[in-house]
C-alpha cells in the first residue's frame, strides 16, 4: 500500500517514506523495503550505466536480511560502471568489442549473482539488470559493426609510454631479464640507473613491467614531470608514501603521510619492515629523474634528498630504487649523482632489435588481457601484410628507434584505412615516410635539432642535406655528443645519418 501511495504522489510519497523511516520505528522497515524498491526501479531507467552508481548510492544499509547485503549490491554493481567507463574512454573499434563483451558479461553474472539474496532485492535488481543487458547489448553490437567495418584495426601508437592493453606493444625481454636477475639479488638491489635516449620506450618499460616480473615484486612508478613531485619537497616525500601505498594496500603505517626527509625515510623502514615479513619487494622507479636535478639547482629540492636516497638504498635492502632518463647520470651538473648513487647498477635500454620490431608489427597486442590466449579475434597482422620485405624496411628506415617504428606503422595503417587499400605497395611506402616526417615533426627535431647544445653541432648535421657522407667531425665533444645522441653510423671512415628516417626529415623539413 505504501508503495502505491508513493507511485501514485511522487515525491510527496518520498518524502512520508522518509518521514516513516525517521519517527515511526513500527513502519520503519516497510519504509526502507519501499524505498529500496523505489532505487532499484530508478537504477532500471538509466540510460548509461556509469550513472547506476549515483543512483545505488541511496541504498539503505542494516545489519540483517536484505538490508546487510545492499553494500554488497553497490559492490557489484560498482564493477559494471567500472567496465562502462572503460568502454566509454575507448575511441578504437577495435578495442571497443571485448569491453563491450566483457560489460555484458559482468551484468550476465550479477544477474546469476542477485539470486542467492533475499528480497526486495532479487526480484527489483533481476528486472533491472534485464534492462542494464539491454543497453550492454546494444553496445557490444553496435562495437561489433564498427569492428566488422574498419578496413585494418589501428592499434600502433607514436606517443606517450604505450598501454599494452590497448596498443602495440613488445617486451624488451633483454633489459627485463637484466632488471629481474638484479632486483632480485639476495642482499639486495643497490639501486638501479635506467638509461636510454629520447624516445626509446623506458617510460613504456617502466609502466609494463607487471606479469614479466616475478609476482611478489611490487612496482611503484613516479614521473617527476606530475605537478605533485616537483612543486616543493613537502609534496615529492608526500606524493612517494601515496603511489607506494596505492600499490601495497597491505602496508599500514603507523604514521601519517610523510613531509619531509625524516618522515619518509621513517616511512620506507615501516615498509621494509613488512616488505620482509610479506616476503615481498618494490621497485621504486623515479621517472625523467632529471627534473630532480633541475629542482636542486633551482633550491626547490636540498642535496640532502640524495643523501637519503643513499641511505635508503643501503638500509632498505627490500626496497630497490630506479631512476630513469634520457641523460647519463655523468650529464647531470646540479649535484653530483655519481657520488651518491656510487653502487647503482645502469641498465641501457636499446633499439629494437629486428625480431622485436617484427613481433610488435605482426603481434601487436599479444600482450593485452582483452582476449583470450587464442581467441582468433586478437588482431594480428601477417608478415605479408607490409608487404614484400616492409617489415625490415620500416625497422631500417627507423634504424630500430621504438618510436620512429611505431610512427612509420600508424602512419601506413592510416593511409590504408583512408584509401580502403589492402596492400602496401613500394608506392604506398614511399608516401607513408613522406607523411610521417609531417606528423612526426615534433620529435624529429627534437631528436636532431634541439638537442644540439654545442657550437657547431646543428652545422655538422646540416651538411648531410647535401651530402650522404662527411669525414667525423674534428671537435671531440661534438664526436662524443653524436655518438652518444646515436645519431650517426661509420663507414669506411666516413660518417652518415643512422637513420633515414631523420635524413629525409633533414633534407625535406629540417
């Protein structure tokens, strides 16, 4: 009867619901029974399902019959608005399918789920799960259309560090393999310097590293480009203990969050100390570690945070620290990091050898958990696809530079899909290089222009518009700053551009 009152006068009816619930304890639990009811019927008519949440939220709570297990019906359904934000942050085709089907699978099973609680919840939640379905099926068709459509699934990424969930992606197993056997030396890490050039992929081997890794190291990344690490030395130690506690949510310390050097060292001990116990590790990786020599030089930070850093290392023996960058640590000119991190170990990340070039072009989401192990679905690509012998020419023209491979890729699979063409041609090749020194300006000349911090340095490069080779150059410190820059190859004695790539962005654009 209170039901009906309530659908018959609206928000009058809501408001003597609220009324019962608050002075009449007799009527109490009828009231909340209809109001439960009432939420449940809203959650049916949403529209899009990241709002049932909102909804669920005025679900009453109690101890016992239905009411102890509302929280439980907000826990379930917090995984489905999870899975529609997912899908709904998804712009490829060809990603959009399994989240899809993965939405539709987790509302399939809180359906099977609500049954075993009591009622009003398994009749209301079962009817409007039916209607969550409807929604959820009309997506994962509408995805599987668009799939179904798309000429060749644009999966290849020249950008930001690559989530292997949903981009191209290859394990630098040489550099993995290396990290692994150091951090799990038995007195210890003393630390580790991960080095490469611009562009190299460190940040995407640093943001991967979970399921290469052994399970009970821990990773905890931090890029000192986020506001909250470089502002001010308060919120670096602050912004440590947070990422660390997000990634070991076992860890309770017993102090507050840290705000100075004392106070996070003090906080690391805590976790070492359960680190042992748990029999676990962590990798602290600092990325662009840089910036922390740009902050000791501009007094934001004090030299005494290396000094920390030192002792951390030395007595936080389950605790490994990695710092990485695009400068040797020798480079650095605010503080002297060879002093203070004498015992760390440097990793060097390379260029991709032709293998890894091949697998990230032929299986590009071998990695990604969106798909079963085999299910056929996995977009892959055959060899033959690029062509006669494309596979090596884009890892030469590239020279193997992670990202320039990545960029030539995109660049072709967006010409195909442009020209509805399922062949890459030596015609078609050609334009792709043309068009990727356009869209790849930016990091070609930072590659080759902007990094020319010496006198002469930009000149000697500038000569390679008109001729393929020149003699090496006679000042020392340009030869060792394009060595290490990896800018150029030898030949007879003779030097070139090691990358054709950069050459015909040089010579068109440069």
């Amino acid at each position: 009867m209170l039901l009906a009152y309530t659908e018959k006068f609206g928000m009058v009816g809501k408001q003597e619901i609220e009324h019962l619930i608050a002075d009449y304890p007799s009527q109490r639990r009828e009231a909340l029974k209809v109001k439960t009811i009432l939420i449940a019927r809203e959650s049916a008519e949403v529209t899009d399902l990241i709002h049932l949440n909102k909804v669920l939220t005025k679900l009453p709570e109690g101890d016992k019959g239905f009411l102890g297990q509302t929280r439980r019906v907000r826990e379930n359904v917090e995984e489905i608005c999870r899975q529609q934000i997912r899908l709904n942050t998804i712009s490829r085709a060809v990603l959009r399918e399994p989240i899809a089907q993965l939405l539709y699978t987790e509302i399939e099973n809180f359906c099977h789920r609500i049954g075993g609680f009591h009622e009003p919840l398994v009749s209301e939640f079962r009817k409007a799960a039916e209607n969550w379905l409807k929604i959820a099926q009309r997506q994962l068709e509408q995805a599987r259309a668009v799939t179904t459509k798309e000429p060749t699934p644009q999966v290849f990424r020249a950008g930001d560090p690559v989530n292997r969930e949903q981009e191209a992606f290859v394990p630098r197993y040489a550099v993995m393999g290396e990290l692994e056997k150091q951090i799990m030396l038995a007195t210890g890490c003393p630390g580790l310097v991960v080095y490469a050039r611009r562009r190299m992929g460190k940040s995407t081997l640093l943001r991967n590293l979970n399921g290469f890794i052994p399970g009970s190291v821990l990773p905890v990344f931090n890029s000192m480009q986020e506001p909250q690490l470089f502002i001010s030395l308060k919120n670096w130690a602050g912004a440590i203990a947070q990422n660390l506690g997000k990634q070991v949510p076992g860890f309770r310390p017993s102090a507050q969050t840290p705000q100075d050097l004392p106070g996070l060292f003090n906080y690391l001990s805590e976790c070492n100390t359960w680190l042992e116990k748990e029999e676990k590790r962590i990798l602290l990786e600092i990325d662009e570690y840089e910036n922390i020599d740009l902050k000791i030089g501009e007094k934001v930070f004090p030299q005494d945070l290396l000094a920390t850093i030192r002792e951390s290392i030395q007595s936080h023996r389950r605790i490994t620290w990695i710092f990485a960058g695009s400068h040797e640590i020798s480079e650095l000119k605010n503080a002297p990091w060879t002093s203070y991190l004498v015992s760390a170990r440097t990793l060097e990340v390379p260029m991709f050898t032709p293998g890894e070039t091949r697998l990230l072009l032929t299986e590009p989401l071998k990695y990604s958990t969106l798909w079963e192990k085999d299910d056929p679905r996995r977009p892959r690509f055959a060899a033959e696809f690029w062509g006669d012998g494309g596979i090596e020419r884009i890892h030469n023209e590239a020279g193997g530079w992670p990202h320039l491979v990545q960029l030539i890729a995109e660049t072709i699979v967006d010409l195909m899909n442009d020209e509805d063409t399922r062949e890459v041609n030596a015609e078609l090749m050609e334009r792709a290089l043309d068009k990727a020194i356009i869209s790849g300006h930016n990091v070609l000349y930072e590659l080759v222009r902007r990094e020319c911090a010496l006198p002469g340095e930009w000149e000697y490069l500038s000569a390679f518009r008109k001729s393929e080779f020149q003699p090496p150059p006679g000042d020392k410190a340009i030869y060792r700053s394009l060595r290490r820059r990896l800018l150029v190859a030898e030949e007879n004695g003779r030097w070139r551009l090691r990358v054709p790539l950069m050459l015909r962005w040089l010579r068109q654009r440069g």
